[in-house]
C-alpha cells in the first residue's frame, strides 16, 4: 500500500472517530441507548404483577400503583409522533369513559419533549375520567415493560397481574374487546 493511500485511509479513520465523538457528545451523552440496544429490564408473561416505577404525571405530581387501587389497568405506551398512536387514543378514551371507574388508563408518553404531548393531548380535550398521563422521555419504563414499538398496550387485570400485552394499533371499542375487559372487571380469571 502507498503512503498517498495509507493517508488517505488515516484521514477517513481520524474524520469518522472526530465524526463520531461529535454525535455521541450531541446526542449520545445523555442517551444511554446510543451505543447499545436496550433489551427489557423485565421480560413480562402472563400473571406477573406490573412492574414497580415513578414518572410525573403531565398535570403535576407522581404517578403511583396505588392511584389505580383494585380495578383493571391498561398501560398504554405511545408518542405524539405516531401515527397509529394518534388514531387509537381515542378509542382507548371511549372505552375507559364506558367503563366508568371499573378500568383504569394509565398512558405513558416517550416523547423527548413535554410540549409535544401537551399540544397532542389538547386534541383530546375535554372530559377524561380515569386516565393518567405520564411522561417517560428517557424510555426507561418502556424498556423495563419491554416496549418494543409504539402504540403498546398491557393489560392487567384487578390484582395487576398481566394478562395481555396488544402491539400496535387496535380499535378499543370492538365488541369482543369489550366483553373481555368487561370479564375481567367481573374477576373471570381468563387469559
């Protein structure tokens, strides 16, 4: 190899390194998912309880499991940027709204920035009984659930035990839905 090549390959490795730092110190100094995939803290199957965490909820304060007491959960990932995301909230508010106490919504933004999940929630305005809005920008509660795309939705039942997890985009007002968290509501152990 010449010495014009070796160089020129010197200079290209050094940019890139220089390229690099530059990034990590932008972005990733304060993202600990920069150079490693994030696998879930907790792998959840059916029956295990849901996991223990504190995020803000957006209206002021802390979020805690007891907030919920004994009714049936549904923990809802989601992101103001997503589009499917977009589409099923309102669903998921009709079916807690019919619900009327028996189940509760707790609805965890990733959002990097507080605003974005203001401003989408202001499209939802009005009366929202039963939903916690949480906020979770360093996705770490997502990864402990074992997140792995956006909407995500984990059902739990009245002793907050898993009994679904629902990836994607669902539509919360269909009939065998409902009847399903209806049984759980009555206590039908029923996966």
């Amino acid at each position: 190899m010449s010495a014009k090549v070796r160089i020129l390959l010197l200079g290209s490795v050094t940019l890139a390194a220089f390229a690099l730092i530059v990034l990590w110190q932008r972005r990733g100094a304060n993202d600990p998912t920069f150079f490693s995939v994030q696998k879930p803290l907790v792998a959840l199957t059916p029956g295990q309880p849901i996991p223990d965490f504190n995020l803000p909820l957006l209206g002021g304060g802390e979020f805690s499991l007891s907030s919920v007491g004994n009714k049936v959960v549904l923990v809802n990932f989601w992101a103001s940027w997503c589009d499917p995301c977009a589409r099923e909230f309102p669903s998921l508010l009709k079916l807690v709204k019919q619900f009327d106490g028996q189940v509760e919504l707790v609805a965890i933004s990733v959002d990097a920035n507080k605003r974005d999940v203001e401003k989408f929630l202001k499209a939802f305005d009005g009366d929202r009984p039963h939903l916690f809005v949480l906020w979770d920008p360093t996705t770490q509660v997502a990864a402990r659930f074992g997140t792995e795309q956006y909407p995500e939705t984990y059902i739990f039942n009245k002793a907050h035990g898993l009994m679904r997890k629902v990836t994607g985009l669902e539509d919360w007002t269909r009939p065998e839905l409902v009847r399903y968290l209806r049984s759980l509501t009555e206590g039908a152990p029923q996966l």
